[in-house]
C-alpha cells in the first residue's frame, strides 16, 4: 500500500462490500456469454481512483520492464471513484465493453457474476498456460479462492495478512513474552492496565478493527470453516460458541483495554496512538506497514514494534499460523480480449509486478518479488516472510456477508465494546441482518 494516505487503505478495506440493489442489477445486466473474442488495440486498464499503487507500479512497468509488452499493446489507464466502479462496470458489461483490465466489483459476490457468465478469464488456466501461476503466492491463492467460490477470479495486486503489532520496548520494560494463547494476552493487557499502560488502540467508528478480534477469536475457537458455516447456513453467530467469541471481546472492553471513547475513535488517530507510544497493541494488517517505516509518523521507531499472530485459543480448532487475509479492492481480466498479447503483458506482470511495487512503493503484492529489494526494517521482512510461509489463510468477520449485515456489524461492534449492547444482543442483530438479506 501506497503512502499517499490511508484513505486509500480504508477505502479498499471497507470498500470491499456493495448495495443488494446493485448485485440484482448486477446480475440481470451480465447475462449470457462474453459475445465473442476482441483483439484489443490498448492494454486498457480500469480501477478506482483512490487507489495510486497499482496504477503506478503498471506505469513503472511500462516504461521498463513490460516496455516491450506495451510497445506491442500500450497501457491506457482510465480511473472513476469507487463508489462508482459498480455502476461503471454493471454499464460496460452490458454492452460487453469491459476493459482488458479491471478493479474488481466491490463485493466478492459480483466479480463472481461476471466470472459465471464468461466476462472474466479463468485466470488459474491462463496463469497457467503462461507458465506463471507459481509466481503468485500459495496463501495468496487461499484467499483468493475462499472469497471467490474456489476460483482465481482476480490477481492478488495487494495482499494484506492480519495481526497485532505490539511495542517491543513496552513488552521488555514490563516484563512480558508475546503472547500464544488468548489467556495469555488477557492476562498481558491486565499487567499493562494495571501499570497505567493502554493494552490495544483501535478505531470503534471504523468498526471492523473490533470484529476482526471477533472473527479472530472464532477462527481459533472454531477452526477456519467458522464464518463460512454461517454463510452456508449450517451454523448461526447466535449460537453459543459464537456468542462467547463477541462476549471474549467484550470482556475487553469492559475492563477498559482500548481506553476512553473508543467509539468516537478515527482510524488515522487509533494508528497514531500506537505508532506514538500511546498503546501496546494494535490489530492491524500490513498495509500499514507503510506507516511503520515513515518517521513523521511513527515516534517509537520501527525496530521498537514487533508482528504477532492472533492467539490460539485453549482447547480450539484453528491454527495459529492461519493469518486473517485480504487483498485490497482486486483487480481481474476480461475474457473475450484476452488474446495473446495480453497474455504477455500477464506473464510479464506475474515475474515482475511483486519487485517493482515492494521496491518502489513499500507494497506487499501477492506476487513473488523475484528480483531482490532490500526491505525498509526487519518487521517488513518478517512479515514478508510470513506471507511467503503461509499456506492457508482466513477470510475477516463480514467478508461473506452482505451490505446490510456488514454495517449492522460494524456500527455496533463499538456498543459492543463499551458495554451498552450485550454479546447476545450483537450477535443477534447482526444474524437477524444477514437472514432478512
């Protein structure tokens, strides 16, 4: 992820969700097949204008490696505002205009559409094909395939694992270990509190900084099928072992772990409270990284701040080593224009996109940096390593739901936190929105 801003990060986090109305037009607009192959005359390139990384990385590569590639077929970059890219797409695949190269539909749900209807390539064939599926990272391909149905229906331009940053000198100085188990972090954030020490930072107007402890909790609790059971319907976020994961968390909240006025806390001031000292821990993914290694931002110094997974849970199905995954607002191929030579800009982007974006912008894509860049500090090559040792991920708390579940979810995980609305009752209100939609 790019420095410009975390506005940016936000809008792909958050962003990654979209009207019920607009899958049903969705839907009607994508029918039937992809109306035929068309040689391109551009290596056209749509995304969201929010988001500079990939769009920058793709122009480097133009210029330099991929030079030959976009002699032969030219990279043309055309940007609307996300919250227009579902209406702009929903238009051009009904006139079967989509563009050789996209940012997906913001919801999972809709990129599915497009694939099932022949707009998408079959990017694992594809990839494949051109001799570079190996390129892209196994847990990348995990997470991928757990939001789409078990497709490759995007490539993985970002790819974000999750998990709680902690200051390394705080830890030291109060004579704590990193803690693998949630007793043991329990009992961390109590010794923290009791010495006057904030134990988490974490933005409640956000929202998805508190359920993601959730889902993290379940993931452990319950192994990694935990949220897809609820989106099958096998099992429902009222049900008591779901129920005790929200009330873990709110027992947080309770003893006062995230401070005063979590609730009104913004995403910009929950990073600098940590990156300030102000907190122990943080749950976090590594986009921000970026933040870590910028001294104008980070006043404990990065080689004081250390990486953790979340913590197993005693007795509980999952793994500590399934890291909580995403990858930004995707990006994927049309089908019909996917002619030979989009097929070499591809492989050409599959070799060198994962070195141009980590070296020139701090960014950890999905793809393998085959040409070696030396990393701003150790934590970014820890985390890098993880990435690459990672063989099956987790997904976050509303990444299989839809829209309105999603903000139920997310407005109120702060009430969740603050005591004024029970586990029970948050679990309920979120189940009653993801069973009317």
């Amino acid at each position: 992820m790019n420095v410009d801003s975390s506005r940016a990060a936000r809008a792909r986090i958050t962003g990654l969700t979209a009207s019920a109305a607009a899958v049903v037009v969705f839907v009607s607009a994508c029918g039937g097949t992809g109306g035929g192959s068309a040689s391109p005359k551009n290596f056209s390139y749509l995304t969201n204008v929010e988001n500079t990384t990939v769009k920058t990385a793709l122009g480097t590569l133009s210029k330099g490696a991929c030079a030959a590639e976009n002699k032969t077929l030219p990279l043309k970059v055309d940007t609307v505002p996300q919250t227009s890219l579902d209406q702009k797409l929903q238009l051009l695949a009904g006139q079967n205009a989509l563009p050789v190269q996209f940012a997906a539909g913001n919801a999972p749900a809709l990129t599915d559409q497009l694939y099932k209807s022949g707009k998408i390539a079959d990017l694992e064939k594809k990839l494949k094909d051109l001799g570079v599926y190996d390129q892209i990272e196994p847990s990348a391909v995990s997470t991928i395939k757990a939001l789409y149905g078990g497709k490759l229906e995007v490539l993985p331009y970002e790819y974000n694992i999750e998990g709680i940053f902690y200051n390394k000198k705080i830890f030291s100085d109060n004579g704590l270990s990193v803690p693998a188990t949630w007793d043991e972090l329990v009992s961390a954030a109590a010794k923290l509190e009791s010495k006057g020490i904030q134990p988490f930072s974490a933005s409640g107007q956000q929202g998805w900084p508190i359920t993601r402890l959730v889902s993290g909790y379940l993931y452990r609790s319950l192994g990694p099928d935990a949220l897809k059971d609820v989106a099958d319907g096998k099992a429902k976020l009222t049900d008591p072992a779901y129920v005790k994961a929200a009330q873990e968390v709110a027992d947080l909240g309770k003893k006062g772990y995230f401070g005063k006025g979590v609730g009104s806390i913004d995403y910009d001031t929950s990073t600098n409270t940590f990156l300030s000292g102000k907190a122990a821990m943080f749950y976090m993914g590594s986009w921000v990284l970026t933040n870590i290694a910028d001294p104008k931002q980070n006043k404990v110094g990065a080689e004081s701040i250390g990486f953790m997974p979340f913590p197993a849970v005693s007795g509980g199905k999952g793994s500590i080593d399934q890291y909580p995954s995403n990858v930004g607002l995707a990006m994927t191929l049309g089908d019909r224009t996917f002619d030979s030579k989009v097929g070499n800009w591809v492989k050409c982007i599959g070799t060198n996109y994962g070195s141009v974006a980590l070296k020139d912008q701090g960014s950890i894509s999905g793809f393998k940096a085959n040409t070696p860049v030396k990393d701003p500090n150790e934590l970014t090559s820890q985390v890098r390593k993880t990435i690459g040792d990672s063989k099956q991920n987790v997904l976050w708390f509303e990444a299989l739901f839809g829209t309105k579940a999603t903000t139920v979810s997310q407005t109120n995980a702060a009430s969740l936190l603050s005591g004024s609305m029970s586990a029970e009752d948050f679990m309920q209100t979120v189940q009653d929105a993801l069973s009317s939609q």
